[in-house]
C-alpha cells in the first residue's frame, strides 16, 4: 500500500511502500517521521514519495545534486494518470524522463511517436504520445511549474504516408452492429456473449461498462432499470430498458469471472473478468453464423448510433441522452455511418423529379406519341 502515517505514542509515524505507476518501488516503511502533528507526517510522505519516485527516474545521482530546471520527470511526479496513461508514459519517460520540460517542443513530441512505435498509424501516436506528454506539461503549467504546449495533431498527408510505409490503412470504415447481425451472432453464441451482445446494442453501453457490471449494484430488474457503469468523464446512470432484455438478463445464472474468488463481490452479470474475456467465444459465434467478425465496439455502440439515429430516425436528442452522449455532435459524426448510399440517393431523386413533374404538368423525357403530335 502507499505511504500513510499513523500515530504512535506522542509522534506520527509512516508505513507502507512508495509505488510508481502502480509498482512498488521501496521496501516496506515503518519508522518515525518525527512529526508531531497529522499534516507534518502527510508532509514527510509526500516528500519522501517524490524523492524515492525521483531517484528510481533518474537514478541515485537525483539525490546528490538538485534539478536545476524542471523536468519531465518532475512534471510526471505531480500528475495523477489514468491506468492507459500510466502505460503509455514508461517508454515516454526513458526518452524524456530527464529533459527540461522548457526544452520540449511541440516538434520533438511529434516526433518522438514515429521513435517509439514505427509501426503504429498516426493516430496511435497521438494516443500514446501525444496527448499523454500534453497532458503531464499542461498539469504542471496548472500548478504553476512550466510554461503550457500546444501540439497539433498529425495532417492527412502524414497519415497517409505513414499508412504507406507500414503497409496498412487507418480509420478503416466500421461497419455497425444491426438486428439482422445480431440475431445471426446468437443462433451460435454461448449464453452469455449473446445476452452481451444484445445488451450493448440496445443500450449502447460500452465493453468495459458491460463486463464490469454487478447483479446487486447495478441491475434492478422487477423495475426495468439498468446501471451503466460510469465512463470517460460520466457518471453511473441508471435507465429503464424494454422487456425482451429484462428477460434476457433475468436468465443468466450468477457467474463467478474464471480466476476471481467465489465471493459475493466478485460476481459479475455476463460472468467476464475483463474487456478481452469475451473474444474468442465472440469470434468463434461469428465465424459459425458466416458473419462479419465486427468487434465489441461496433457491433453495440455504434450499432445503437446507426439504428437509432439512421435506421429508425429518433432524435438524436433522445438517442444521446439515452445512450450517454453528451455531444450529440459527436454521436453524428463518429457513430453514424452511411447505408445503401446508392439506393438512397436514387430513391431520393426520382421522388423529387415525380414531384416536380407533378406540379409542373412537364415531363423529363417526352414519350414517342407526344413529340409526334407537337410536330403536328
């Protein structure tokens, strides 16, 4: 566990490890602070946490000698990251863990996704690198630390260039989840990647919304109420669902994840431990029901976009508050998808030009028998 004082006799004392990214990095503390009061003992925690932190960075010389200017890997030290970002910023820190945050610029980032990951599209750069390295300077600037950055993302020609060299394309076009993918998908699922699956469509939840969904906390089904977990900035939010899936959710028997105690706690609706549990049952359902293999994402948020929004024509009001966007534009633009674009469009211009024709008494093509009576 992290540093945490504790009180003994007339002092506060420590105990505990110092972690990184989740690690620990020390041995076990158990010694005075020599602290009198709480907040002087939280005071030497902290202390000791950055100088330990700051020491396994940048090695022992970090002790002997003050920074003389701040840091990247200082700036990593006051930054709290999500589990993605602390992955993302190990390989960052061994190229940048030393350098003076005034020394890197916006050119030096860009450059740097193209070191660490070859063979990754652009859009994994500014994933990984990018946004992970603007995210940790920005913070500092907050606190006062650093001056703030601006990084431009990569332009088309970069990512088309960069698509070339690793011979793969990016932003491939989704195909979204439909009822007709659907109901082939679970003819040849197991119980409960078909209950998933319908799940995700028809509410829009995500994969690590669905998986990490509890019987007790988050179903209420004799009320038609389901939980979705929160995610990316919302809260847990509670909405009423149609019939058909309270039926399906009410069959599944309560599943232990493989690998997790037989504890209450640990139960889970659809029985996965994680996001990528399901995969293999998914891709075996998809290949005996001679369906595309459309992943997690797909097959349910943005087959809930396109039904709702596309297919069916609801408000996209509704359709976000339903599905938890809270930019509607966003849903627009990312989770809706063209279909039988050709069909439409041709469908479309004959009614306009039956329409015209209509209120017009003008035909497009005049037939054989008219152009012979004009001519007489």
């Amino acid at each position: 566990m992290p540093l945490e004082p504790f009180r003994r006799g007339p002092t506060w004392w420590a105990r505990g490890r110092v972690e990184y990214l989740g690690a620990a990095i020390t041995d076990y503390y158990r010694c005075s602070t020599g602290a009198s009061e709480e907040a002087g003992a939280w005071d030497w925690c902290r202390a000791e946490e950055e100088r330990q932190i700051r020491r396994h960075v940048l090695g022992d010389e970090a002790d002997a000698q003050p920074l003389a200017k701040f840091t990247f890997a200082d700036a990593v030290l006051i930054y709290k990251p999500s589990a993605a970002d602390a992955g993302y910023l190990v390989p960052i820190l061994s190229k940048f863990g030393s350098l003076p945050v005034a020394d890197i610029t916006p050119k030096l980032v860009r450059e740097l996704g193209e070191q660490l990951y070859p063979d990754a599209s652009t859009d994994t750069w500014v994933r990984h690198v990018v946004t992970p390295v603007r995210s940790v300077i920005n913070n500092a600037h907050d606190l006062g630390y650093c001056a703030p950055i601006r990084i431009k993302g990569y332009s088309k020609e970069e990512r088309v260039a960069q698509d070339q060299k690793r011979g793969r394309k990016s932003r491939v076009k989704k195909t979204p989840g439909s009822w007709e993918w659907l109901l082939k998908f679970r003819q040849h699922a197991p119980k409960r990647h078909a209950a998933l699956a319908m799940f995700m469509f028809m509410t829009g939840a995500r994969i690590s919304q669905a998986v990490a969904m509890h019987p007790d906390r988050h179903l209420k089904l004799d009320e038609m109420l389901v939980c979705i977990p929160a995610a990316k900035g919302h809260d847990d939010r509670w909405i009423t669902v149609p019939q058909e899936l309270v039926t399906e959710l009410a069959s599944l028997p309560l599943i232990y994840p493989r690998g997790f105690d037989r504890t209450a706690e640990n139960l889970r609706v659809f029985g996965f431990a994680d996001r990528s549990s399901p995969r293999k049952g998914w891709a075996r359902a998809c290949k005996l029901a001679e369906i595309d293999l459309l992943p997690f994402h797909a097959a349910g948020r943005h087959g809930f976009g396109q039904e709702m929004n596309v297919r069916q024509g609801i408000d996209e009001k509704a359709a976000g508050e339903f599905g938890g966007w809270s930019d509607t534009s966003l849903m627009r633009r990312t989770y809706t998808h063209a279909e039988q674009t050709t069909e439409k469009i041709h469908e479309a211009q004959l009614r306009g030009l039956r329409a015209a024709e209509q209120s017009t008494k003008l035909a497009l093509f005049s037939s054989p028998e008219a152009k012979r009576k004009g001519k007489a």
